[in-house]
C-alpha cells in the first residue's frame, strides 16, 4: 500500500471582532487538486466540512490493509501565528488517551504482574474511603466503566501541574465514594482511569508516563508523542479554540488542557502520523490468529450489562461493519479514533476546537464510505 503524506492549510482570516476573530475558510485560496482521485474525494469531504463548521486546524490518518495510507494535515496549529497543521502536528488527543492507558494495564495482565479481577483496595491500600462498596472494585470494573465510581467534574486545566507526585498526590487526597455498586451498572468515569494509571505507577515503580513511553510509544516509533505536554515540542503544537455563544467568533484560549493528575484519562499528546502506528499494530494483532490475546479481549463487551464497551474500546457499528475505538474531547480539542478490524481500516481525527462536535462522524464516516468500496474490490 502506497503511503501519502501532505500538507494544506486552508485557512485566512478576517480583521479581528471585538470578542474574537470570525474564520473565513476559502479551500480554493491554498488548494492543488490531489492526482489521486480517492484522496481528492477524502480532501473534498474535509475542506467542505472545514467551510461547515469553521474548524481552525486538523489533521486525519488512515490505515489500511496493515499499513499508514494517507496522512494529511489542514488549516493552522493557532489561530494567531497561522502556522500549518501538518501530519506530525500535536494535538490533544483527550480520552483517546484511555485506549493507551487500557493498553499498558492489559500488558501488565498478560506478563502477569496483574490480574482483571484485581481488587482496587489490595492493590492500593493507602487509599482513602468511607464507602464500604469500594473494597468490590475491579481492575476489569474501571477498565469498562462499571465501577460505580463518579466522573470528575472540574480538571482544573489552568494549574498546569507539572509535579512528578501529581497523579500520587491527586488519588491520595481523594476520598471515594461510589454512585453504584460496582459491576451492576455502566457510568462513565475518567476517575476511574486515572486510578488505572496511579495502579501502573505503583506495580511498575515508574512514572505512568514513563511507562506508557517506554512499553507503548517507543516501541512503535511515536517519538513526538507523550501524555506530558512540557515534553512536546514547540515547533508541533497545537493552540485549543472555542467560539463564542452569542457572535459566533472563534477565539484562541488561554489555557491548554493539561494538568499532570489527569494524565491517564485525558492527556495523551499525539500526531496522526503517530497514532497510525498503533493503530497498524491493533489491527495487524487482530487480524493474525495468533495474535496477540489482549486486544482481542479489549474489543469484546466487557460485560452483560451493555454490548457497546470493551475494555478500554468503545464498541460501535458503521456503515454496517463492526468498529472498535474512542471518541475525545476537552476544552479547544475535539477527536475521534475509530478501526474496522475485518476492513483492516483505521482512521484518526485531531481537530484544535470544541463546537460542531458531530463534524468527527460526518468526515470520518463519509470517508469510511469512500474507503470501502476499494477495499471490497482489492
């Protein structure tokens, strides 16, 4: 499979408003037809969603058939520099940093040093609890969102905690209490994954990011990316964007969506360059009857109470194929990770804003639909 990588950006603007600046998107204004005509259809149906929803950058990356496809970045990293989004450009990638975090606690199942029926309270005695229910949580209960534990409801972004003891500091000072009891109902919880990481931190003696960097990334080649956002480079981030309710403006906000205690729910920093590589290999894992065991259970219901959660995946059908993967989104960055195992197809979105959210579905849908007709004659 050929592999092609370009680079557009698409974006000018207009003088500034008085609560932001209004995006203009003119794809004529920067755009060379692509001599491929499945990528031009892919480049059509972006820059025409781009136009839709004023999206100031993104980047996609697709897989297919084992390998990287096409890697494309649009628009710009910030609103203010207007520097392209390129294929290595880094965003946040926000709760696709879970199928990561997933990833490492069902490694440290299949070497042993853990189990899924783990309880929570033997693994980490210290932490503090007045609900007695706490004491039944599994590591299978946070990894499928049936723990009973609450989500978060303030991150916090603008502290920017940078601690090595953050994620410590944070699950210590917790005092739990449950919504429900554990494995009887699904509730969605990024405290429960941030617990997952503090477990990879204290069974492996190393930082959560270390070890994410060190079993996960470095492996795969993913030099760029990293749940730290002080490691990544300057010259590949992205800026976060919202829009203003009432004009409709775009402005650049003032805080980028990081602060160390929430690492392992939330703060994966990734390209789609990147992410491609770990897609290659869940896809190629899936694919081979011998392979590896665990994403094979990570992309199977977790359990009876609901069909559409893995362990760490969220489970979904398009376009009548079933799909494996992870929607994202904080505050200036919405994405969407999504594979189609028996297609051997992958595809990322990264975008730098937060509105018009159902744009992920329209462009990466609409280009599975494209996809799918030459993978069916190949």
């Amino acid at each position: 499979m050929i592999k092609h990588t370009f680079t557009i950006s698409i974006l000018t603007l207009l003088l500034p408003a008085c609560t932001g600046i209004t995006y203009h998107i003119n794809p004529e204004a920067s755009r060379s037809p692509n001599p491929d005509p499945i990528l031009e259809q892919i480049d059509a149906i972006i820059y025409e969603k781009m136009i839709q929803h004023q999206i100031p950058g993104l980047s996609i990356g697709i897989v297919s058939g084992g390998a990287t496809y096409y890697t494309n970045g649009y628009g710009v990293r910030n609103m203010d520099s207007e520097e392209a989004v390129s294929d290595q450009s880094i965003f946040h990638t926000a709760s696709i940093s879970k199928l990561f975090t997933a990833h490492a606690i069902m490694n440290l199942v299949e070497n042993g040093t853990l189990q899924l029926d783990n309880r929570v309270s033997k693994l980490l005695p210290n932490i503090q609890s007045e609900d007695a229910r706490f004491s039944q949580i599994t590591i299978a209960h946070l990894l499928s969102h049936t723990s009973g534990l609450p989500d978060i409801s303030n991150y916090h972004w603008s502290r920017n905690n940078q601690s090595d003891d953050a994620l410590k500091q944070y699950i210590l000072s917790q005092n739990f209490k449950l919504k429900s009891e554990p494995g009887q109902s699904y509730r969605y919880s990024n405290l429960g994954y941030n617990l997952l990481g503090y477990i990879i931190q204290q069974v492996t003696e190393m930082a959560f990011e270390d070890y994410i960097r060190s079993s996960i990334l470095e492996p795969l080649q993913m030099h760029d990316s990293d749940f730290r956002y002080f490691r990544i480079d300057e010259s590949l981030r992205t800026s976060p964007h919202s829009q203003n309710g009432i004009s409709g403006n775009i402005y650049l906000r003032s805080h980028y969506p990081y602060t160390r205690e929430h690492a392992p729910s939330s703060t994966l920093n990734a390209s789609s360059k990147e992410l491609c590589q770990w897609m290659s290999l869940v896809l190629d894992e899936l694919n081979k009857p011998e392979g590896n065991r665990i994403f094979h259970q990570m992309t199977q219901p977790s359990s009876e109470l609901i069909d559409y959660v893995g362990l760490g995946f969220q489970l979904y059908e398009v376009e009548g194929n079933r799909a494996i993967g992870h929607y994202g989104g904080d505050k200036g960055f919405r994405s969407y990770l999504v594979m189609l195992p028996e297609r051997q197809l992958g595809l990322c979105l990264l975008t730098n804003c937060d509105y018009n959210e159902d744009f992920r579905e329209e462009i990466l849908h609409s280009i599975i639909r494209v996809l799918l007709p030459t993978d069916s004659q190949e």
